[in-house]
C-alpha cells in the first residue's frame, strides 16, 4: 500500500543497460530526491523500445543493468514502485482506448515523428505515430499527478494532458487525473568528447558501475578547454567540460582554487583531470559497493521488479474498470 505524500510522480525510462553519468544526472539523481516528497512509479518502458530497437536480443540484460543501477543509486523499492511496462498489459487497453480520441493529423505533425521519421525511414512503424499515445497511457494509467519533464520535455507532456482532457470530454467523464508538469532542471551533460550530450551510442560516456580505473581513464580522456594549447597557455574554465563536471562531484573550496589556478596556468589540465577522477571515484564508491552487493543475487534485482509489477497492477487494474465504465463498455463480473 502506497503512503500519500504530496502526489503521485511517474516516469519512465527505455531500458538502456548499464547507466552512465548522464543518465545519473539527467534522471537517475532526480528520481531518488523525488521518493522524499512523493509516492513515486518508475517503470522500465520496454514496449516504447520496440519501436526503435534494430535486435531484441539485449533487452532482458539491459532490463536488468538499467534496474540494478537505479537501485544501487537510492531507488527504495520498499516505497517506490519500479516495474516493467510489459508486465502490467492494461497500459495497452488503455493506448487504445486513447487512441480513439487522437486525432491521427496530430500525431503525424509531432516533431518528434518527424525526427523518427528522419532517422529511421526504413522502419516507419505504426508504434511510431502512436508513441505519445502510449506514453499518455503510462502516465494516466497510475493516476500520476505529476511528471518530472525537462524544458525539452514540456511539449510531450502538454500533449498528454491533451489526451486526458479529450478523454474526459468524448465521455463526459473526470475519471482520470490531468498530469502537471513537475519542471525539472536537466542539465546537458557533454561527453568526454567535451561537445555532445554524452550517449552510450556516440561511446562519449562515463558509466556508473565502471572500475575506478577504468573511470579514470575515461576521464583522462576529456577534452578540455580547445584554446589552450599548452600547459603554459591560461585556460578558461568556463568553456571546459572537466570544470563543468569538478562544479558538480568536487568541493566548493577546490573548485574555486581550479578556477583561480587553471587562469594563470598555475594547474594543468591532466593534474585538474586527475583531481575530477578522484572526485567522482570518491562519489561513486558508495554506488558501487551497493551495486556489488544487489549483483551478488541476480534473483532479487528480478523479485523487486516482480514485486513492483503486483503493486503497479493493483493501481492499473482499478483504473481501467474506471475508464471502461466511463466509456459504457460491459463490464466482466470476473
Ligand atoms: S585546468 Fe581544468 S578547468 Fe582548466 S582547462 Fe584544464 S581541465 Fe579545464
């Protein structure tokens, strides 16, 4: 049974295998603060990976890895639900009942159709075009009253609640929950390549469950402030990368000395790189132990998300007899 906090938060993530720094402070880092606050749902979406994956093949290891991080990061499944989204089937039923008050011309004008489109016009799938569709289900199947979007996110979220609201109106029905927009600050983590957003497709990352040693040499890898060529050349830290992630996982006394130092050339940039490794190993040794610890019963890892299935299903099974009713649809005695 849930515990009312301020609400009811949901979100879900693809299931991409081992997390890396960008996922962790991109989602990861906000999930966890948000379990103080809120009675919180976290699903693995695995149905909206379909419509992109090229092999199903890694699906279950990357469940596993995805989840495994997520609750060596502070995920409490105690309170928190954390499920897969193919293990509680109403939020299909509930897709398609949505999509019956989707006007398809909306769909197909979503940027983000047009972006797939681009991306992957040889598999323009019909999941594709009803991608926000599902994702409207997710959320509006556990009621949630509100969901952590980034800036870049508020568009897909608008159009949930869109969804919700033609729901309501087509039935003359107030069954379901409009979700708000919880505004997230989501920063824009940058790959070791010190310009993309860092992504395990690009290989730019930094993965949480690393070795020290392998961190630090990814690490080492990081591009630097570009202009400054030489160890004698003052750098500026406002362009660098490593300074970005030192304001994040460093001491506030040791970064404002790396900043003072790095303008008068008085660090280097592989002694200021060594200084971040040691910070964010330092961060991370928690993580790490606790991952060890999970990994050592690869069962339980699968009996958290089995538990969070049972708790999920409770909540998606009531809502759905609300929605059928509200549509007028026979009901089983069952
Ligand atoms: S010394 Fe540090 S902050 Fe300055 S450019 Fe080098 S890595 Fe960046």
């Amino acid at each position: 049974m849930i515990n009312k906090k301020k609400g009811r938060v949901f979100s879900g993530a693809r299931p991409t295998g081992k997390q890396h720094l960008g996922n962790y402070l991109g989602a990861i880092k906000n999930y966890v603060a948000l379990q103080d606050e809120y009675d919180c749902v976290y699903c693995i979406v695995d149905i909206h990976a379909l419509t992109t994956v090229k092999t199903t093949k890694d699906l279950n290891q990357n469940t596993y890895e995805m989840a495994l991080d997520w609750l060596a990061a502070g995920i409490r499944p105690e309170e928190t639900i954390v499920f897969i989204q193919s293990q509680v089937p109403e939020v299909t039923e509930l897709h398609i009942f949505f999509s019956m008050v989707t006007p398809l011309g909306k769909l197909t004008d979503l940027p983000t159709f047009k972006d797939k489109v681009r991306l992957q016009p040889q598999n323009i799938n019909y999941g594709l075009v009803g991608y926000p569709v599902l994702m409207a289900a997710d959320i509006a199947l556990y009621k949630a009253d509100a969901v952590p979007v980034g800036v870049d996110q508020a568009p897909h979220l608008e159009f949930a609640r869109e969804v919700v609201r033609s729901f309501h109106h087509r039935y003359n029905t107030n069954v379901l929950v409009e979700p708000r927009m919880k505004a997230t600050e989501v920063p824009k983590v940058l790959g070791i390549d010190g310009m993309q957003k860092m992504s395990k497709s690009l290989d730019n990352h930094i993965e949480l469950a690393a070795t020290p040693e392998e961190t630090t040499r990814r690490v080492m890898m990081m591009v630097t402030d570009p202009q400054r060529k030489r160890r004698s050349d003052p750098g500026d830290p406002d362009v660098c990368n490593v300074f970005s992630m030192h304001k994040i996982f460093t001491s506030e006394v040791e970064v404002e000395k790396i900043n003072f130092e790095c303008r008068r050339a008085e660090i280097g940039c592989v002694d200021c790189k060594r200084l971040f490794a040691g910070s964010l190993n330092a961060h991370l040794g928690p993580f790490r132990e606790k991952r060890a610890e999970l990994a050592q019963d690869p069962g339980l890892v699968w009996d958290i998300l089995s538990d969070g299935q049972k708790r999920a299903s409770l909540i998606a099974r009531k809502t759905i007899r609300e929605v059928k009713e509200a549509i007028g649809l026979p009901l089983s005695q069952s």
